[in-house]
C-alpha cells in the first residue's frame, strides 16, 4: 500500500539482487575498493613497523627510560673521582647511579694473537640503566666478561654461540690522572666470554665488573643516573647541566624518534588514502550508473507503494554493504600480504646474519577504524545517487525509462 515502508529484510534482499544481476561489477567495485583498503593498511603497518622497531632497539629496559648518561666535555680534561660518585647518590631526585670506567687492556686466547682493547668497567646495574644488552648468550651476573663483535673477528674468531664460555686472558692498564702515566693494574686470568654485542660501529670492546679486579678505577669517564621518576627528570638534568656535564638522555632518542615514525605513518597514510580516494570515485561512479540503469525499477517500488525513504535506503544499504566487503577483503588482502612480506624479510635478514624482524605491525584498533571507514566511503559514494533516486517519481521514472 502506498505510504508502507520497506522492512530491513526486504531491504536487504533487494540490495543483494544487484550483485546477482550484476556479478562481475559488484566483485570489480568491491575489488577496487579492497586493493585501497589493503594499500593503506600495508603502508601504515609499516609505519607501525618501523615506529616498534626503532624504539624497541631504544628502549630494551624500563629503567633506561629514566636515566642519563653524564660525562665531562672532552676539551675541559676533567675526569669524575670517586667521591664525586657517592656524593651523587646522595641527590634527591637520584635513585641510582652506575659508574663507568674505561682504560686499554691487552686481551688473549689459547691459540689467538694479544689484541689491545679497549676496557670497560661497569657496575652490575650497567645493562640494566643502559638498556644495552648483549645480542648472543647473556648479561654477566659473576665473574666474566662481555666481547663485542669486533673484538672477536679482531682476534679471528667467530662471533655466535660457539665463543661463549671461552676463556680469556685480560691485562687492564690504568692511567694515573696527575701524572697521566700508564700502569699495569691487574691481569685476570682464564675470564670466560658471557655475552657478546652484535654492533658493527663499536670498536673492540671487553666489558667486565669492577669486582673481578683487585685495584678500583682511578677515576671514570662517565656515570649511568636514574632519576626517581619521570617528573624529575628535567630537574635533574638541569642541575647536572649546571654542574658543567653533558648529559644524555635515552629518552630524548625515544621521543625523537617517534615524532619522526609518527610523521612517517602519516606520509605513508597520505599515500594509501589517495589510493583509497581513487577507490572511492570508482564505487560513486557504479553506484551513478546503477541508479541510470535502474530507474524504471525505482518508479516500480514508487507505483507500488515504497518511499522515498525506501529508495533512499535501498541504495545506501546497497553502497554500504559494498563498501563493507571492500573492507573486510582489503584487511583479508593487507593482513596476509604484510604477513608473507614479513616472512620474507626475517628470511633474508637471517640470511645475512641478523635476526628475523616484523616490519609491517597491524594495530587492532587500525582495524575497527578501517571497518568503520569503509562503511563510511560507502555511504557517501551512494548518497548522491540515493538521494536522486529518492526524488524520482513514478511518473518521471517511467518516461524517462
């Protein structure tokens, strides 16, 4: 009867009889949209990707977040004495603080040549406030020692699992700060290898804790200090600046880098909603010539008794389920190529000696805004065509038809 409204269910069976009468179209449009769809989530997860990446290798520990690393300007000479170091655990905002020594020593293995290195003398704290942790086998709890890579290739041997627990031979050479003269303050015999560090740019480097040597550091180069809290930190830091140090703080890195990944996601999202934008035209452009194509249908329901509220419906639920299955396949799309693309990569970075890697990450709640952002560019690529349909009377439906 005229003035009757359609129920949803007989909505949607109308909105389905166009892609039963017209299949290819409706699997074309919807596979644009989904080649969109899945162009702005691979873009974005890499993004993502590249963002838990970055800070990942940043931020290996929570208490790193927290602390700086001070030492003097080179051109001042100045050098960090020990009772300087107790007087700074004594601050109020300091809750910890890991001295680092560093002299040369000379270093040897069964079957190896002696190879100058440089010493590193840490604290147990030292991983823990640096956030730098060994790539192969682990942090030193005892006595033992931590090799990076080009201390072992130096010395020729391999660098994975098959150097831990190797023994070494370690002479530490001290330097006197009045005389600035250079003496031998400890050999440490037979110090198995823990832990090594997989990082090209460090030079040869062997990192032991003060407790394996007889004769405390002179003096030292630079102090690890972790603040209470992040809210003291830029108190902290100030005063420590005021003191005359160069202060360096691990989260000044994290926070740089992620203003950069952000500005990279959104340049990559820019890109993927063009494609989208491009999807979009294509879908408004099926739904302008479906509403041409069906213009007699239109004054059929009209005659019969629908609304202009029923048409208009009609077309938005058409446009919308579109853009719905455009989504849904376009998440389908992007999901499983970010996963084979990520496999491929670890692949190739184990190839090469690295460890496998993500470099496309997916949020979920990226998701549900996808979903909802599908349904919308739905919505709107019909609504033209809706409205005109809305509009159309029986009478003018049938001449023109």
């Amino acid at each position: 009867m005229p003035g009757q409204t359609l129920k949803f269910k007989e909505l949607l069976s109308l909105s389905f009889r166009s892609f039963r009468t017209k299949p290819q179209r409706a699997i074309l449009t919807i596979l644009g949209m989904s080649i969109g769809i899945a162009t702005v989530l691979l873009l974005v997860s890499l993004g993502y990707g590249l963002q838990y990446i970055l800070i990942g290798k940043l931020m290996t520990t929570e208490d790193s977040l927290t602390t700086m690393e001070i030492s003097y300007p080179t051109e001042s000479n100045k050098l960090i004495e020990a009772p300087y170091v107790s007087e700074l655990k004594k601050y109020d905002d300091v809750a910890e603080v890991s001295p680092i020594a560093k002299f040369p020593g000379e270093i040897s293995a069964k079957d190896t040549s002696s190879l100058l290195v440089e010493t590193q003398i840490i604290e147990p704290s030292y991983f823990r406030l640096s956030g730098t942790l060994p790539s192969i086998g682990k942090t030193i709890v005892d006595k033992g020692l931590v090799a990076s890579s080009q201390m072992l290739l130096a010395l020729g041997l391999k660098t994975d699992e098959t150097v831990l627990e190797k023994p070494f031979d370690l002479k530490v050479y001290y330097q006197e700060s009045s005389t600035n003269t250079t003496v031998e303050s400890d050999s440490i015999d037979a110090i198995p290898v823990k832990g090594i560090i997989s990082d090209e740019s460090l030079a040869p480097i062997a990192m032991i804790f003060a407790n394996s040597i007889s004769q405390p550091p002179p003096f030292y180069q630079s102090i690890l200090v972790k603040a209470k809290s992040v809210d003291v930190l830029e108190r902290l830091r100030d005063k420590l600046l005021n003191e005359g140090f160069l202060v360096s703080a691990k989260i000044d890195l994290i926070t740089q880098a992620r203003k950069i990944t952000n500005i990279i996601t959104t340049v990559l999202g820019v890109f993927g909603i063009t494609a989208l934008i491009v999807s979009a035209i294509g879908m408004f452009n099926t739904m302008l010539v479906s509403f041409l194509e069906r213009i007699y249908e239109v004054g059929i329901l009209k005659s019969i008794g629908a609304t202009d509220s029923d048409v208009r419906n009609l077309f938005l639920l058409e446009s919308s389920i579109m853009g719905f299955f455009g989504g849904a396949s376009g998440i389908i799309i992007g999901f499983t190529f970010g996963k084979l693309l990520n496999y491929g990569f670890s692949i190739l970075a184990v190839r090469f000696g690295g460890t496998s890697i993500s470099l496309f990450l997916t949020p979920l709640w990226f998701v549900g805004v996808i979903m909802i952002f599908s349904v919308i560019i739905g919505l709107l690529s019909g609504w033209i065509p809706a409205h005109r349909a809305a509009g159309l009377s029986p009478k003018e439906a049938f001449t023109r038809k």
